[in-house]
C-alpha cells in the first residue's frame, strides 16, 4: 500500500519540509557520493548509528563488514552526534526516494499545524525517539542504522490523530484506491509492528525506529501541535470542499 497523494490542503508553504527534503538529497549527494564507494560505506560508518557502538558495548577495534571492500572499525568515544547525524543518511536510491515521498505526502499537513519552528524540532525529537528504539530493542548490535524514516514515522503518528480521515490515494497491487489516513497508517504501524517482532539478525529493515518515531510522534504531538493553527486549518478545509 503506496500514498500517491492526500486530499488534505495546506495553508502555507511547507517550508521546512522542503528543508529538509533538500538537506537529506544534499547528503546523499555531497556525503554518501550518491550511493557510490568509497563515499557510502564510509558515511555509514562515520555518521551512522551503531548500537553497540554507541554504547560501548562492542570493543574498540572491533570490524563490521558494510561492503565487500570497507568495514566499519569501532572507536572509543564515537560522537553523541550519531542519532542526530544518522537520520538524514540512506542505503540506496529507493530507501531516499521513498522516505522522501512519505515526507512530502504527510510533512506539509503536520508543519500547517505546528509552525515552521515547531515542526523543525518536533521532527528532529521523533527522529531522536526512533534512534532510542532502535538501539534499546538491540543494544549490543553492530548493524548500522541510517534512514530518515523514524523522524518520518513521527510526522505519520502525528498525521493520523490530527487528520484521521484525511483520504489517501494509494496503489496496492495493480489499482489506485482511496482510504482513510487512519486505516493507511494504522496498516502501515501494524507492518512494522509485526517485522519488529520476528528475529532478524541479518539487518535490513529498522522496525524499532518506525515504531518509536511513529509512537514518538503521537506522545509529542500535544506539546507541539498550536491550536489556532489547527482551528484555521479546519476551517480553511471546510470551505475549500463546500
């Protein structure tokens, strides 16, 4: 199930989502060297999250195989910046593309409601909540996690109690169909939920940060959201479809 677009209308220009859409593109492009090596590997290892790392779990030395070619070699004192720094890198073109599409499908909707400072900061926190999941579903890990999906899957947690029938159009399969935001997202959550419950030691898929962005964005949404913007917006959204 794919979002192609919402029916949902803004009242401003989404600012800082195309910020930080263009900041994770300008990584990828300037840092990761568009997903070609050495600049990929070296990235991952360099700003990305390693748990184990991160929390000195694994010893000083220690090699992580990231391509055929690199590792990543754990240092003491890894930066505390890594949760930070983690969340605007990427493994692949599809993992960018994607991410960045749920971004500008939902962002703008959650900004209209907060305001451009407070969406800034409430995106970094849910980002923050994420990376905390991640590491505390697997401390000792060496897997390293990069992907602006968990801040994402707080803009989502976010989306779905404010607009909750909000109507997505998504592709599923071969036909385009409508649905409301709540069963979008809550098929989306119980995805996750249900990859973060089978083992999986190989890597991939970082469900534990999808469910605490996601879980993150719904405890932050009281402390962020302003209510006269959201009073604006719904009024602004009835006499639009009058």
């Amino acid at each position: 199930m794919f979002p192609i677009r919402d029916d949902n209308p803004t009242l401003r220009t989404p600012v800082v989502t195309w910020m930080l859409i263009a900041t994770n593109v300008a990584m990828w492009v300037l840092v990761q060297g568009m997903g070609s090596e050495p600049g990929l590997s070296r990235s991952v290892c360099e700003l990305g999250l390693i748990p184990g790392e991160f929390l000195q779990r694994l010893p000083a030395g220690f090699e992580i195989p990231v391509s055929r070619r690199m590792s990543c070699v754990v240092l003491e004192g890894r930066s505390w910046l890594a949760p930070l720094t983690s969340m605007f890198l990427h493994g692949g073109w599809l993992h960018l593309l994607g991410n960045m599409w749920f971004l500008h499908i939902f962002g703008n909707n959650v900004e209209d409601i907060m305001g451009r400072g407070r969406f800034l900061a409430f995106y970094l926190l849910a980002g923050l909540a994420a990376a905390a999941a991640q590491v505390a579903a697997d401390p000792s890990s060496a897997i390293p996690m990069v992907g602006a999906s968990g801040a994402i899957g707080g803009v989502m947690g976010a989306y779905v109690l404010v607009y909750p029938s909000a109507r997505i159009r998504t592709f599923v399969f071969l036909f385009f169909i409508e649905v409301p935001a709540f069963f979008m997202l809550g098929y989306w959550f119980l995805l996750q939920l249900a990859g973060g419950l089978v083992p999986n030691e190989g890597g991939g898929v970082a469900f534990w940060a999808h469910i605490g962005g996601f879980l993150g964005g719904i405890l932050l949404l009281p402390w962020f959201r302003d209510n006269a913007l959201v009073t604006l917006h719904r009024q602004s959204t009835r006499l639009r479809f009058r």
